[in-house]
C-alpha cells in the first residue's frame, strides 16, 4: 500500500501543511522535478512568484512566509508534478484567483482521459466541468 500511495496516488488538501524545505523539496521530496514544471506552473500563475523567489526558497510556516493560495498552488503543484494515477484535490479553488482555477480546470480536462480525478468540492463552477456529481 505504501508503494501505491507514493507512486500512483496524489492528494491536494484545501490548506496544506507543506514542509518547512524549500518550494523544490515541497513539490518533489527530494525526486526529480517533472521535465512540464514550467507549464504546470503557468497554468497555476506561479511564473512571478517563483521567478521572484526561486524553487529554493525556503517555506517556513510558522512565519506564514506564503499566503494560502500560494501555498494552495504550491499542493496541487506537487500532485500534477508527481503526475500519478488517481489524483484527489480539496476544494482546489478555494483559495485560488477565478483565472487560475479556469486555467487550473482547463488542464485537468486535457489529462483527465488518462487520469482518475477526484474533485472535493462546493464550487458550482468546479462542479459543472465535472463528468459525474455525486452529492451526500
């Protein structure tokens, strides 16, 4: 089950709790970065930020050094990285900007045929690019 998780499954929490590393241990643990990191960040508007920081820039959350969207996109950039099978998001635009979580959706739509996707959420916007809707 352990070798499952690490290789073929991905989870997005609505608030991360990211490791006090830098962003490249953050998205990686340590693997190698995905040859797409770039476009992946493009899709969630990450460009500035990490131009501005770098991938070694050091998180620290008890300084809150980020702000929860970033922090947000910093976990769904370590799930589209790992690229696994099954991929499970929390309420993945919750702290996003309205282009980023279109972009952010839109790219999800191209790989979904190829993916398990499994979205958490209360956005009626996320909700209606979904195939199926399960309510409880």
């Amino acid at each position: 089950m352990v070798a499952v998780r690490r290789d073929h499954i991905g989870f997005a929490e609505q608030e991360p709790q990211l490791t006090n590393d830098t962003i490249r241990y953050n998205l990686g643990f340590g693997d190698a970065l995905n040859k797409k990191l770039g476009n992946l960040m493009d899709i969630l508007n990450m460009n500035d930020f990490i131009a501005e920081h770098g991938l070694d820039y050091e998180l620290n959350e008890k300084t809150t050094n980020t702000s929860g969207g970033e922090k947000q996109k910093i976990a769904i950039l370590k799930v589209l990285n790992k690229d696994p099978d099954v991929m499970v998001f929390d309420e993945p635009s919750s702290a996003l900007e309205k282009g980023t979580a279109e972009s952010f959706m839109a790219y999800l739509h191209q790989i979904k045929k190829d993916k398990i996707i499994i979205i958490i959420t209360h956005d009626e916007i996320v909700k209606a690019q979904c195939n199926i809707v399960l309510s409880v």
